[in-house]
C-alpha cells in the first residue's frame, strides 16, 4: 500500500491499458527501461475492445493491419477481426511481454499534478494511492468513455436502459420491444444481432449514415499456414492492406469531390440491398460521403427490413417512465432502451485531472477543444506525452499505424532525456500554435468540414480529431523529436 506523503517512484506511469498503453509497455522494455507501471481503472486489460463487447462488434479494419507491426499474428480467422479476436490478442501480448507485473488493475486514476520543485508527476487514484513518475504517458483514447443523449426523462425510464460500450448481457430480449437510438458504427453492428431475437425492434434515426459492403469472409486454412511459415507473405500482405487503405483516403483530405467513386460504391449498395424506394430515400444521407465516419456492413440493410423492425425518422422529445415520445407526439411505449450514441472522442482525458505548470488544468486548456503539437505533448505539461491524442484519429485507416508512430516518438523522447540529462521538456507554446493553425487549415479543406455535423467535431465545430493528412505523413513528422519546439525546463548533474 502506498501513501501519500510517500508515493511509489517509476521512471514512467502510464494511464490506460488499451492497445496505447500495452504498446507503450512493451516498447518501454525494448528500450531498456523497466521502471514502470500501468494504470488501469477496470479488472482486466482492452480498453476499448475490453468496453465494447456487444453482439457482433467487430473492428471496421482488416485485421492483419489492426495489429501490432511488431507482433503480427498468422492465426486470424477472419479478414476483419471480432472483439474478443482483438482482446485476446492484446492478453496475448501482455502475456509474451512479461506486462503482467506492470500493471495495477482496479486503478482508476482521480488526477495527476506536475511537481514543479522535483520535476515530476504524481498520480493519485480515486482510492487514495499515490505514485510518482518521471513521465506521464496517456493512454486513454478517445473511444472510452460512452456519451449519453440529452434527452428529457431519459433518467425516469423505469425498463432496461443501457449503452451499447456498457451492454447488459443478462438482458432476455425475448417478446420484448426494444428502442435502439443511434445508427452509428455500434448499432449497425448489434441491431443485426437483435432483431430476430425481441418482439419489435424501434430504431431512431437522426442522420443516415453512408455504408459500404463488408468484404469480410474466414481466412482459409492454408493462408494461416502460409502467414506463419512465410512471414514475408503475411509482410506483403500487410503492406498491401495499407496502401490499399491509403490511396482511398485521398479523397478525405485532398478535395472531397474525390469521394465520388465511394459515393458510388455506397449507393449501389444501397440500391441493391433495399427494393422499396421510399425506404431508400429514408436511408440516402444528404452529406458528402466522408464527412461522418463511413461504415462497413453487408447485414444492416437486411436487417431494417424485418416485419418486425421500425425506422422511426422524427426525433425524440421525451422519455417517459414506459415510452418515448417522439417530435410528432406519438408514444411508444417499450420494455428497453439501448443507446449508440458513441464516445466523448473530443473530451478523451476528463473526468481524470491534469494539472501542469502553474496549477493550469487540461480541461481548463482545452475548453475550447483538445490541442497538442503532433497530438502528443501539450504546452504547459513537462514530461507529459499522449497517445491518441487530439487530431491523430483517422477515417480510413489503421489507427495502430499512428499508435506506433507515436511510441517511436515518445521512446525517442524518454532516451534523448536520459541520455543529456534531461529532467524535463514542455513544447513551446508557439510551437503547438502554429502546429494546430496549420493543421485547422488543411482541415477547412477536408471532407470531415464539408458541412455535416460529426463526433468528430466540439460543440462548436472545431475537428479536434481527426489527422489531415496522409497516415505517411504523420509517421514523416513524428520519426525523431526536433528539440527547437521544446523548453529543456532542468538537467541533472552528471
């Protein structure tokens, strides 16, 4: 037991034991450094795919790209992966990297505050223990805390009520009638699974989104064989994922006018899925493709056109104790609710405190939304690196590719102090400006800013998540650490 007037000391603490702060942990031994610990607010390890274990969640990339380069797995049964495919492959590299001993279960971190006499961070959690770190390393994403809809009575509701990310699995849906609101990435995933299971299903439909065939099939067993015992096959193999992934995201940031052979792609799908016509036009969305997250299914389309399965178009003015009443007045009374309505992405750090230099707190700083330089350190917070950070998200590939982009960057980081005697480094102000204007820039430009309103954006559409660019080129910019945008705050003696 640690207390407080006396914290454990670690070279590194780490927030989050998704696939950051795992990635974070086995780099930090490749580097040499073992002086670490990982906290982690649930019982087990995932993060996200730990959260989200709904009926058919699946990851919406190949699951050969979806990985760790360093830790390719031949033994994929599918081209894209099932959540417990992910989360037990993240146990796996647990268990092969010897994190086990690092991590700190049950550790939900309440806040961390930067000494500025020591130079340090100490972190405390929300049962009272203390440790401190040289570096703080976030890894809590942006997918992991489930957003709620504002709506009136929605706390009343005397049925069933639960999140999609936080699913009750002791829920019998048998002759029940179930309200799902939401059509994003999660409910075209589980409403599939559900319909043929409950009485009536309603889905609530604010937006349509723009989907595209799920081209998903079992990897045969002779391709497991082969991506074992020719590693170079299941190399060019990935490559080739990659760059597929890559040349069709040009259109997202280069000129949205680029989409349209997505758009085409889309709605023959749509066409050829859904007969009636005016169903389609409830499902056509009157956006750029591109602008909201494109999804993946060959299954949903099928599925709203279930006898026993109704598109609800109106919004919801209220929630009873039994019903939902929509704008038109009508009532509906059902025995359960489910809400995929998404994550806080642009809110990724609260309710955790952050306090830098001077007492300046994260969620202060970041009122107006997240910023950082390269989405990994924040002016202000010495020694205080994040992984998924702000304007590192992407629409159209592998968000491992920028994870590992960002370890390179902070390994690099953790060494060059160590090597110079470095206690401290805090970006220069103007640096993180200048970076984010830019960056705001290119975005203007982008399809995600093209007039839809997305989760990607703040309140006041600000696109504090998404990479503007080419996943090439955030690799180019994170390859080494360029101290000119950095304040060396101390260094020890040698």
């Amino acid at each position: 037991m640690t207390h407080r007037n006396h914290p454990e000391k670690y070279d590194v603490i780490i927030i989050g034991a998704g696939f950051s702060g795992i990635g974070m942990g086995i780099k930090l031994k490749e580097a040499g450094i073992d002086n670490f610990l990982i906290l982690e607010g649930a019982d087990s390890i995932g993060g996200t795919w730990r959260d989200n274990d709904y009926p058919g969640c699946a990851c919406d990339i190949p699951s050969h790209l979806y990985s760790f380069s360093f830790e390719p797995s031949p033994d994929w049964s599918r081209m894209f992966p099932a959540q417990d495919e992910i989360w037990a492959y993240l146990q796996h590299c647990v268990d092969k990297y010897g994190l086990t001993p690092h991590l700190s279960l049950n550790s939900n971190v309440d806040k961390a505050v930067f000494d500025e006499d020591v130079l340090d961070w100490k972190v405390t959690t929300d049962d009272g223990r203390s440790f401190a770190g040289r570096a703080l390393v976030s890894g809590m994403g942006g997918l992991s805390r489930p957003a709620y809809p504002d709506i009136p009575g929605l706390s009343g509701f005397k049925g069933s009520c639960f999140h999609s990310a936080r699913w009750d699995h002791g829920f019998n849906f048998h002759d029940k009638t179930v309200a799902v609101i939401g059509t994003g990435a999660s409910a075209i995933q589980f409403v599939p699974q559900i319909v043929d299971d409950v009485k009536s299903l309603l889905l609530f439909q604010r937006t349509p989104p723009w989907i595209v065939p799920k081209l998903d099939r079992p990897i045969r067993r002779w391709e497991r064989c082969l991506y074992r015992y020719v590693p170079f096959a299941r190399f060019l193999f990935r490559n080739f994922i990659y760059w597929r992934q890559e040349v069709r995201g040009i259109g997202f940031t280069i000129d949205p006018r680029l989409m349209g052979h997505a758009n085409r792609i889309a709605l023959e799908h749509l066409e050829k899925q859904v007969a009636d016509e005016q169903l389609r036009n409830n499902l056509t969305p009157d956006y750029t493709i591109g602008c909201k997250r494109i999804l993946i299914s060959s299954d949903y389309y099928p599925a709203l056109q279930k006898d026993n399965l109704s598109l609800i178009m109106t919004g919801i003015r209220e929630i009873t104790a039994d019903s939902i009443v929509d704008d038109d007045g009508h009532e509906h009374r059902v025995d359960a609710i489910i809400l995929g309505t998404g994550f806080r992405a642009t809110d990724p750090i609260s309710p955790t405190r952050i306090f830098g230099i001077g007492a300046r707190e994260l969620s202060h700083d970041w009122q107006n939304g997240p910023e950082a330089f390269l989405g990994i350190n924040v002016a202000g917070y010495p020694n205080f690196f994040l992984l998924v950070g702000p304007n590192t998200g992407l629409g159209h590939n592998s968000m491992i590719f920028m994870i590992e982009s960002q370890l390179r960057y902070t390994i690099k980081m953790l060494r060059k102090m160590s090597e110079e005697g470095i206690q401290a480094v805090d970006v220069k102000a103007d640096s993180q400006e200048r970076f984010n204007r830019d960056l705001q820039r290119i975005l203007a430009k982008s399809v995600w800013q093209s007039g839809c309103k997305s989760w990607y954006q703040t309140e006041d559409g600000k696109n504090s998540s998404i990479w503007p660019g080419p996943t090439f080129s955030y690799w180019a910019r994170t390859l080494r650490p360029d101290m000119r945008h950095y304040n060396v705050t101390g260094r020890r003696t040698r």
